[in-house]
C-alpha cells in the first residue's frame, strides 16, 4: 500500500484538519463528536440541512457544506456510518429555529443511527424531518437500493431550498422529489485499498470489471470481461433509462462521479457517451457535472447519475451555491 498518509488511524481525522484549515472562509470543523458545520452557522429562521457519511466518500459529504448546500455534515470513520451523537451535535450546532432536514443514505448502520438521532432530537425539542437517497438500481428491489450520487443532487437542491426560506415540510418534499426522480449505477474496475486495512477490499482479475459496484465494494450485478468505455457506458445507462422510464422529450441532469482512482480525462470518455446515448433518445441533457463527487477511496471506475428535472428543480440547482465542491 501506497498512500500519501501518515498513521492510517489518523487518516480520517487528518483529512479534516487539512479541510478545515483549506476553507476556514467556508466552513468550520468541531471534534469529539466530529462535525463539519457551515461556517456562519446557525442561520437564524432558515431550515438546517444535514448529511453524513462514513469518511473515504470525499467530497461527499464534508466538501458540500456551505450557503446554498449543508449547513453541517457528519463525517464518519472510513467506510463507517456516522453515530448518533454527531447527528445530534450537528442539530444543536446549526439548528436556526426552523427544524432540520437529515439525508440519509440507504444503508444499515446509517439508517439505524439518523433513526436514533432523530428520536434524541425530538426529545431535546428539535423539528426535524428526513430523506432517504436510495438510487443504486444494480439492486433490483428498491427498498434495498444503496445510496449513491443522487445524494448531492438531493443535498444541493434541499440546500437551495432551506436557503430561499422555504419551510421544513417544504424543503423535505423536494428532497424527497428528487431522491425519487434520480437513479444511479456503477461500475468498478479495480477495488479500493482502505488506509486501515492495507490491502483492496477485493479482487478482480486483470482485464475483469465489476457492473453494478457498490461504493463500499460491495458486488455489483455480474463479473464480466473489460469492455469499450461505450459498451460500458451503455449498460450502466440502461437499466437508469428503464426504471426512470425515461423518453423524449424528458429532460435530466447528467453526472458521471469517479470513484476516485480515475483520470478526468477518462471521464469525460464516460460522458461523451452518456451524452450521445441519451440525445439519441430524444432526452435532453439540461445540466451535467463530470468528476470526482461520491468517491470510494481510490477505486478506479465511475458512477452514472440521471435525474429527472423540472421547471422547479432546475432552478433550485442553478441557486447560487458556495462550498469546496461546488460553487456557482
């Protein structure tokens, strides 16, 4: 293992100390529990919007606080869910008297912890509401999908919402539009090798790819052979096409994530042909972003993302947003 770290035990806090000093014009960091918190926090009146995710994910979620996104996000241990408590340190830290929203994402420990924190909050006299992003369609049912990239499309356009003074009902309602309007897929072509653990979480053999790949690692739908990055792009397009049943004269937003181990210029190879596939179809691409945004660590290979916009939705993403990972 080769890394650019220090003990991998202080990795994850390593990281946080290193953003906070990057962005203290942004952001401010809080430790024991750990919280990234908005930096002019709490904004009287305003509807808090939180997330979190085990570390590794970068820059999801920690990269995304910021007026116009979250106003805090819980970042866990590598790969590990956030606890109760830092949920509940967030609520206190940036709760503005108009509730808070928690995102959450479709996994165990993730679920049972928001669910927890939640029932604290409401005790210690917090309004709070929740989302669940679960978007993976490599899972057939869809209570089981994971979490993936429509996470930063429901956080960015919650955070739209919560910052034009929308009301807590509000805000989760399309929160919760567009975790039903977006669907993901992706695919793996080498694993991730956590700093903790020293060695990839599993193995593929040269010249295999796994489709349908988890952020995690976990398997994906089927082994198969390396293929042409538009063969590729087609397969993880169209199951997204059908469960969206998506068709002309629809319109998205198009992202293809990294997971971190892939060249932007390999990338944007993804959505040369995510874009020409999808305008064959008549669907028009409204709004795209093509990088590294839900990552998995170094793991080489990508996310495909589709969200189904309307009027509305369109102009809560185009809001002004202004944190490390996007700003416009």
């Amino acid at each position: 293992m080769q890394k650019l770290i220090n003990d991998p035990a202080d990795a994850a806090l390593e990281s946080l100390r290193g953003l906070q000093l990057a962005y203290p014009h942004l952001l401010r960091v809080q430790y024991n529990p750990h919280v990234v918190i908005r930096k002019d926090a709490p904004v009287k009146g305003k509807v808090a919007v939180i997330s979190g995710s085990g570390s590794g994910h970068e820059p999801l979620n920690v990269g995304y606080v910021g007026k116009g996104m979250l106003d805090a996000a819980c970042p866990g241990a590598i790969f590990t869910s956030p606890t109760p408590d830092q949920y509940l340190a967030a609520t206190r830290a940036v709760d503005g008297g108009a509730g808070a929203l928690y995102i959450v994402k479709n996994y165990t420990g993730g679920v049972l912890n928001t669910d927890i924190a939640q029932e604290l909050a409401l005790e210690e006299g917090y309004t709070v509401a929740s989302v669940l992003v679960h978007d993976d369609v490599a899972v057939d049912q869809a209570a089981n999908r994971r979490g993936m990239g429509a996470a930063v499309l429901v956080e960015k356009i919650a955070g739209a919402a919560a910052e034009a003074g929308k009301p807590l009902a509000a805000v989760a309602r399309l929160a919760h539009r567009v975790a039903e309007q977006a669907r993901s897929m992706g695919v793996a072509l080498s694993s991730c090798t956590p700093p903790s653990v020293g060695h990839p979480t599993f193995q593929l053999p040269d010249r295999q790819i796994e489709l349908g790949v988890g952020i995690h690692g976990e398997p994906g739908r089927r082994r198969m052979a390396l293929a042409e990055a538009d063969t590729i792009v087609d397969l993880l397009a169209a199951p997204i096409l059908d469960d969206l049943e998506l068709r002309a004269p629809d319109t998205v937003l198009a992202m293809v994530s990294g997971l971190g181990g892939t060249p932007q210029q390999e990338l944007y190879i993804v959505y040369r042909r995510l874009h020409e596939l999808l305008t064959q179809h008549g669907i028009r691409v409204e709004r795209s972003l093509v990088g590294n945004y839900v990552t998995s660590l170094d793991m080489a290979g990508c996310t495909v993302t589709l969200l189904r916009l309307d009027p509305e939705l369109l102009a809560l993403w185009d809001a002004p947003v202004r944190t490390p990972a996007l700003c416009w």
